[in-house]
C-alpha cells in the first residue's frame, strides 16, 4: 500500500515538473506554488481549511443523523421506507449546482448553512443507501432470533440493526465524507465569506496562478491525510472489533 502511494507521489511530481515546462505562463512550478503559501499567510492557510473542515464535517454530521433517523423510521412505517427509496432517488437526480444555488437564494452568500446543507444533500444518498441494504440484510440473517426474542422496534433498531450495520456504516461513513469534502469546496467557490473553494476561486479571478494549484494542492492533502490516517484506521478498527 506504501509503494503504491510512493509510486503515485513520483508520478504526480513528474507530471507536475512535465507540465510546467511545456505551460510555464500556465502551469506554475512546484516551488512557485510552495511559496505561496507563506505569502498568503499561514493564519488565512489555517483559517481557510478549518471552515472547510467545520462546512465538510457538519454536514456529513446532519446527513448522518437524518440516515440514523430515516432507518428507525423505516421500521415503523413500510410506506415511509418506500418514501426513503424514492427520496434517495430524487437527492441523487438533482444537481449539486442546482442544491448551491437554491440554498444560497434561501440564506444568502456569506452564510455558512447553504454549504453545510449542500454537503448534506451530497452526504446523504451514499450513506442512506449503505444503511437501507444493511440493515435489510441484517434483519433477514437474524428473522428466526427476533422472531423468538420478540423485541420491540426500538429495541430492534438499538440492539440489532446500529451494532449490526455499523461495519457498512462506516465504509459508506468513508465515503461520504470524502464527497462532503469534494462538494463543500463547490459550495463554497459559489457562495462563502471563506473556505479553500472560496480562496480557489478568488485566485483564479485575480490570475494569481500559484494560488490557485496551492489551493487545490492543500484540498488534496486535506483528503488524503483524513482518508488515510483517519477514516481508513478507524474502518480497520470497526472490522477487527465486529469480526
């Protein structure tokens, strides 16, 4: 797994040092992009990822608790789960621009609740369609056991289906986070007083060309460090612990 990060490493740099030679009014040099960050400052640097971070996390946060809810609901009602099946579908149709644009209509472009809802709309298909089939598959496995033990549906949805999904929840969990990340840039690009998407755009409108690859290049490591050293180690953890 680390050779392949280094081989990836190696083949970026190259790529990066290739495409600067042959696009220098273009692509900006390595050492042109690092140097823009003292430039720019660190407190901005700083400040900007952690608005990115809090618009990222709050909104994988209300996605993941209206899945948590959505799924206890479903277990009262089989007309609502019918209801998730076509709201899934319906939140996967719409565009994230089209999200962007109505939540910024409706609180404006410095508010921070238009990019944390757009992350949440985002979020929420991958996570509610990972807790839905787990959840079903459980139910299933165990239908003998709740059979004998006749448990109540929040007893159920306590003691069965959270333990029992949560190997599948934190894999999606995984992978909604890395499109909260993604999606909140584009949210923040469009309307935000901050955030790596805001201070992206804005260098590209002033031509400042090093900002612009600095700024992506930071949203990269962003998402790596988080997938790699966090959410990768903590999905390990919730296998070994369930197995």
């Amino acid at each position: 797994m680390r050779r392949g990060w280094l081989y990836l490493l190696i083949f970026a740099l190259a790529s990066w040092v290739a495409l600067a030679r042959l696009y220098p009014t273009l692509i900006p040099g390595i050492g042109e992009t690092l140097r823009f960050y003292p430039e720019a400052g660190w407190g901005l640097v700083l400040n900007s990822t952690l608005r990115t971070l809090y618009h990222s996390l709050a909104g994988f946060l209300v996605a993941f608790l209206l899945v948590g809810a959505s799924i206890l609901l479903a277990l009262y009602s089989a007309e609502f789960k019918d209801f998730l099946s076509a709201l899934n579908v319906f939140v996967q149709s719409v565009s994230v621009l089209v999200w962007t644009i109505v939540f910024i209509m409706i609180f404006g472009v410095t508010s921070s609740i238009a990019p944390i809802l757009v992350t949440a709309m985002a979020s929420f298909p991958a996570m509610l369609s990972a807790g839905i089939s787990s959840s079903e598959n459980l139910l299933e496995r165990y239908r003998p056991l709740i059979a004998l033990l006749r448990p109540s549906r929040l007893q159920l949805y306590l003691h069965f289906i959270v333990p029992g999904t949560l190997p599948e929840m934190v894999s999606a969990s995984r992978v909604a986070l890395g499109i909260a990340l993604r999606i909140s840039v584009v949210a923040e690009a469009f309307g935000s007083a901050g955030g790596i998407g805001y201070q992206l755009v804005y260098s590209y409108d002033l031509g400042v060309k090093a900002g612009v690859f600095a700024w992506a290049l930071l949203l990269i490591v962003l998402m790596i460090t988080l997938d790699q050293l966090v959410l990768g180690r903590l999905e390990e953890w919730v296998r070994r612990w369930y197995w």
